[in-house]
C-alpha cells in the first residue's frame, strides 16, 4: 500500500504510477486476488461501515490499451473546506496479485481531489474506488476495465 | 430541432427518390436496363448547406464487385435493428424490391445474378463524377466533402506508396476533412508528415499522446458554408491501439472521451457552428449509444463497421448515416438552418453504379498515373474462380476460407486463423484472380505469415476474446471486425453468453477429434499485432496456393454452429 499526500504536478503523478506498477512487478508469484480480497483489504481499512454511491467520478478505459499502464484518473465530488473535504481515497483491482493499488490522502489546501495514475493490469477486472469524507461518509464506485489480446480489427 | 414527423417526412422525400411504391425510379430503370446517372442524382434540394460523405474506401480506386453481409448479428439492445438485418429483413425495412438495383447494392442474397445485371460499382473517377455534379448544381460555396477514414489501406498501390495515391486522389477530390483508423498503420511518423502537408484537415479529437495527454491531431474545423458555420470533429477509431499493432503508433493513446467530445461541440457552439458534425470511425452501434449520451450534436458521420443504409437512423436530436464501403456510395445530405440551428435535414444514399455513371476525365487520368507504376504486377492473372469468393460475414467468407486453405497447405498448419476484416473485394464465378484481387484482400504493413505451436486452451482464448469484441453486449465493449476464421477446425458459439463461456465443441476437422486443452497444435496465421513476426507475406503464401490449384473452388463452410442470435 502507497501512502502519500497528493501533489498537484505531473511529474509526481508520473512517480506514483512507478512505484504503483513496481508493486505489481514485485509480486508475479502471488496467486490474483479477487473480490473477496477486495472487501478484505477494505475491512481492515473500515471495519463493516456502509458505503454510499455517488460523488466518485473513476474514470478508466472501457478496453486497456497497454494492460502494463493502464491509466485510472478519480476525482471526487467536494467543496474541500475546512469544514467538508476528502480525506483519503484507495484504489483495488480485483484480478492483481495485490488488491490494493494506491492511495491518496488530501487536505482542503489541494484544493480539490483528484488524481490520475497509471497500473498494471493483468486480465479483465473490476477496478473499485474508495473515498473517505471528512464527515467520516464513505462512497465507492466500481468499474470494469477490459484486457484483450487484440487484433483482428475491421 | 426537426420534429420526429418532419424527420418522418425528410427520409420519405429522399426515400422516395429510390424507394417510390416499392420499385422506384431506379428500380424501374434498372428493371429496364436504362439506369442512369441522373436517377443516380436526382435529389429536391434543401437548404443551404450540402455534406457529401463517403467512407472506409479502403483505397478501391477502381470498380469492383463487393457483396454485402448475410450474416450480420447485433447483441444486446440492438439485437433485429438496423444495420444488424440482412436480406429480405433488410429489404423490408427499407422498403426496397428484391431484385432491384438497390437490392443489389445493399444485399447479398441473388447476388452472383444481379451482379451479371447491374455490373461493378464504385470507382474514384465515378465517385468524382458524382462529387462534380453536386457541387455544380449547389456551388463550391455551399458543399462540404468529407472521408470517415479507412481510405488509405487496401490495395497494393496504396501499400507500395505509403497512401501517396489515395493523398492525391482525395486531394484532387477536393476533400475538406478526414478521420483516421488503417492509416495509423503506415505509423506515426508517415501520417503525421501526411497530416501536416495535405490539402484537407486529418482531424482525431481522441488520440493523444500518451505520456503528456497533448493532443496529437487537430480535434475539431469549423467551414463556412451557404452562409452556415459548420463544425467537424474527428474521431479516429478507439480501438486502434488494440486492433492494431501497437508498436506502429507507441506514443499515441486512443480511447472514446465522451466528455471530450461533449466539450468540443458547447466550445462549437460558443464559437457560432449552426451544425455540428461528428466524422467518426467508432463503428455503428457505439455512435448509437454515443449519440444518446452526448448533447447537441446534429449529424453522426459513421464508419468502421461498413454498413450501408439508404436511410437516417435517428436518436434523440441526431442523425447518424451509414455510408457504406468500397466507394460503393457517396451519401448527400442538404441541411436547412433557420437561427442558426438545423431546422430540416434531407438525406440520399446515392449508390455509384459503374456502368451508369460518366467517369470523370481527369480522375481517370489521375487514377491511371498513379497505378502506372504497378500496371504489370495488378494485372498479372494468377488464377480463376468456380465460386463467388466474398469477404463480410461474422462467421465466415469464402475469399477467408480461400485464404485458409492456402495457409493450411502452404504452411503445411494444422489449424490456420485469419482475421475478420471487413475489407476486400469480391469476385464472381469465372472472374480471373489476378495480383491486385489478392492484395485487395491482404495488402497490410504487417504481413508475416506466422508459423507456431499453440495449446487448444490458448486457440479457445483466441476465439473468445476475439467474440467479446464483437458480442459483448455493451458496443463500447467491442472493437468491430468480424469472427476470426478457423481453418481446420470447426466450433459451436452461444453469442448471447458472457466472455469465456461462448465458444464450445472446437473440433479437430481432420481427424474428427475434439480439440485438447492441452495438446500443442501446429498454429499458422497472418496479421499479428506482435512486432518482429516472422514468415512470408500473405499474399506470396496466397498467390503461390492459387497459382497451384490453377481453379479456385470453395467448399460449403459448416464447420462454425451458431446459437444465441
């Protein structure tokens, strides 16, 4: 799990997507987690709170092009005050050899909370996108990214 | 907005340039033998603003046969609708006589008959008869042409130029703006170059450097015609990085952007468009759903997935036409604007019937000059065909099934594939096979003919993956292309199953066996994304088949059960 404050240049972006796909590359042997090993990695994170839908705009490839870099950018709906903001979202992948691709945490100085990324994927699977309120309110959404051999194109 | 009854009316009008009481004026005509050029062009003309489209020529500089699926299944929500019908259902829904010339245009059934009938279609020089008669009766100033992409790949003149022919073609068309799918395999550097210097726009709103997220190609160009501010927005094929090889194009990233296109038609419409286009290689079904998710655009310029409709497909307050492939058809649509909005739109799927139409002079000549240098080579006879050798079909077609047999004995393979594309001409019974019927069918920048082992589990990951790109419920899911095609083995598909579980009973053909998980299997095909494949190109391993057998005949394929449709 990646733990970092979220800046706001490309270049740390582009940094974090590194290391992101490092922790794939580290762990070939690791059988693939699922969606089992999903709500796992989220127990440990929030026990047995609900989660709501909404506010989550997770925004990945219907198809990936290049299963090794797969871009995933999420931006959180929020006024981020002082008084209403994200705290900290994660991102899992359901088919890796490790559920938990990274994680971001954000202060009401960033101003507003999105970040882009990019991650190994090793087959089609469902890509979920967690994000904390300051209210203590959690949302998620979920998305299916689709990886294929390819060719054949009319 | 044109009301849905306006709209009714609208297609009537065009409809009944072609359709009248069920054996319209063409029909007529050709039922007597005297189809003309002026049937071919009679159109009530609206408005102020002319577009004439045309699509995925794929390079077809001259006439030629190209038969239309009969097999053409859509999934899903779009399941029995348009263009997913065939023949007589085809033929039903555009009120069009069996037997008539439109029939044969845009239906595969009779087809070996009533190509005797009607003769070759398309060709560049008819093609800019049609484009010159239009812009004489309306004036330059108020015609717009443009090419949903697809043009620059399919023929052995456009392979050996890098698309220099089909550049000076569409040039001396005139052509205002295109879009981009096959182009992107003569690789970034040549498209780029021809992109910068040509005479027209290459528009592509969704590619972008993948690195940076800069745009690669300008996304949008507004014209003014007929007093009108028309915006065009390109988008090239989405796919194209995973249909295509991938290392042709490394730093470019394609996708759909949605959002990307929505902000492209409110920043038009801010800067004053009365209509706004979208010239799109996307492929039918997903400009359907596209066009029910994104606001404000008037016309869908489709492409990719070859269909020919001689009528509107309307989805919210957008237009989508299907103009066909091969240079089969130029479509004309007039737009009335009335407050800077498009207030009535009228539409002709003019089919550009060989025999019919006057060549145009000067493309003729251009046309000839830039074959000249290939003249001995297109010409050069290989063979001959006892059977009608077609391409489209989901499952199967017989110049496929051609091209299989010459992998299977050429490259001495148990089980060969061969792509789905959707490109390539026809021949009929007792057509001569020459060089340039071959290349019309293989000419690729990648076209190693490979020769490998694989296990029957890797060929069934092949064949589902390959389904899910053309099943999956979801259009934007899918990437177009039809089913690859076996040879040497048959198998059963379920098309309404999920990814992994559509494909069953893969048979050995040979020894009758089914097909083992994880026995290895001799493995040739052609066309691999991969980089640095190895073999011969296909059309030597084609040729070299043809050149053996002397007469071609296909055997009725059975080998492929489908359910689910």
């Amino acid at each position: 799990m990646i733990l970092k404050s979220v800046e706001k240049t490309r270049r740390e972006t582009l940094a974090m997507a590194a290391i992101a796909g490092l922790a794939a590359i580290l762990a070939p042997r690791l059988s693939l987690a699922d969606e089992q090993a999903v709500a796992a990695e989220i127990k440990k994170l929030y026990g047995d709170k609900k989660f709501e839908s909404g506010k989550i705009k997770l925004d990945v490839p219907e198809i990936a092009e290049n299963g090794l870099v797969v871009p995933v950018n999420v931006d959180i709906e929020s006024p981020m005050t002082d008084a209403d903001y994200v705290k900290s979202v994660h991102v899992f992948a359901e088919g890796n050899p490790l559920p938990a691709v990274v994680s971001y945490r954000f202060t009401p100085a960033c101003g507003k909370a999105s970040a882009s990324t990019r991650m190994r994927l090793a087959e089609t699977q469902n890509i979920v996108c967690i994000a904390e309120m300051s209210n203590g309110k959690l949302h998620m959404a979920k998305a299916n990214v689709k990886v294929t051999i390819g060719g054949c194109g009319g | 907005m044109i009301s849905r009854r306006d709209f009714l009316q609208a297609t009537a009008a065009a409809s009944a340039l072609t359709i009248g009481s069920g054996l319209g004026p063409l029909g007529r005509a050709a039922a007597q033998q005297r189809l003309t050029q002026a049937d071919i062009l009679r159109f009530d003309p609206l408005g102020t603003v002319t577009i004439l489209y045309v699509a995925d020529t794929h390079a077809q500089l001259m006439p030629l046969h190209f038969r239309e699926p009969s097999v053409n299944l859509g999934v899903g929500e779009v399941k029995g609708m348009p263009p997913h019908l065939t023949d007589v259902e085809f033929r039903n829904y555009f009120k069009i006589a069996a037997g008539s010339a439109d029939a044969f245009a845009l239906t595969a059934d009779d087809f070996v008959a009533l190509a005797k009938n009607y003769g070759r279609m398309g060709g560049m020089d008819r093609v800019a008869t049609l484009i010159g008669a239009v812009r004489a009766e309306r004036g330059d100033d108020k015609v717009l042409l443009l090419d949903g992409g697809d043009s620059w790949q399919g023929s052995w003149t456009s392979l050996q130029t890098k698309a220099q022919d089909m550049v000076d073609v569409m040039s001396a068309l005139k052509l205002d703006a295109m879009v981009g799918h096959w182009e992107f395999t003569y690789g970034a550097e040549r498209v780029k170059q021809i992109a910068d210097s040509a005479p027209f726009a290459f528009l592509a709103q969704n590619i972008r450097d993948n690195e940076w997220q800069e745009p690669v190609f300008e996304a949008r160009k507004m014209f003014e015609r007929g007093g009108a501010t028309i915006a065009v927005i390109g988008q090239a094929l989405p796919r194209t990085a995973v249909a295509n090889p991938r290392w042709m194009f490394p730093n470019w990233e394609f996708g759909i952007r949605e959002e990307d296109i929505q902000k492209q038609v409110d920043e038009a419409r801010a800067a004053g468009a009365s209509i706004v286009v979208l010239l799109s290689h996307n492929g039918f079904d997903v400009d359907r759903k596209l066009a029910s998710r994104v606001k404000g655009l008037d016309v869908i310029l489709t492409a990719h997935t070859h269909d020919a409709m001689p009528g509107l497909i309307k989805v919210g307050n957008t237009v989508l036409v299907a103009t066909g492939s091969h240079g089969k058809f130029v479509s004309r649509l007039d737009i009335e604007v009335k407050d800077k909005k498009v207030a009535d739109i009228r539409f002709k799927l003019m089919p550009v019937f060989s025999d019919a139409i006057k060549p145009d002079a000067a493309m003729t000549a251009l046309v000839e000059k830039v074959r000249a240098p290939f003249a001995g080579d297109l010409a050069r006879e290989i063979g001959k065909t006892d059977s009608l050798l077609y391409r489209r079909g989901n499952f199967n077609g017989t110049f496929d099934d051609l091209i299989c047999n010459a992998m299977m004995s050429e490259r001495d393979a148990e089980i060969v594939l061969s792509p789905g594309f959707r490109w390539g001409g026809t021949l009929i019974p007792g057509d001569a096979i020459t060089w340039e019927q071959i290349t019309n069918a293989t000419a690729i920048t990648y076209p190693n003919c490979y020769r490998n082992q694989m296990t029957g589990t890797q060929i069934k990951e092949v064949l589902e993956d390959v389904a899910d790109n053309i099943f999956h419920p979801d259009p934007y899911f899918q990437g177009g292309g039809d089913m690859v095609r076996m040879g040497g083995m048959g198998y059963a598909i379920d098309i309404s199953k999920p990814m992994g579980s559509r494909i069953s009973e893969m048979t050995h053909l040979k020894s009758g066996k089914p097909i083992e998980a994880s026995k290895t299997y001799t493995v040739s095909g052609w066309a691999s994304i991969n980089e640095n494949t190895q073999g011969p190109p296909i059309w030597d391993v084609v040729a070299a088949h043809v050149a053996k057998v002397s007469t071609v005949k296909i055997e009725p394929n059975t080998a492929v059960k489908v359910t689910g449709s």
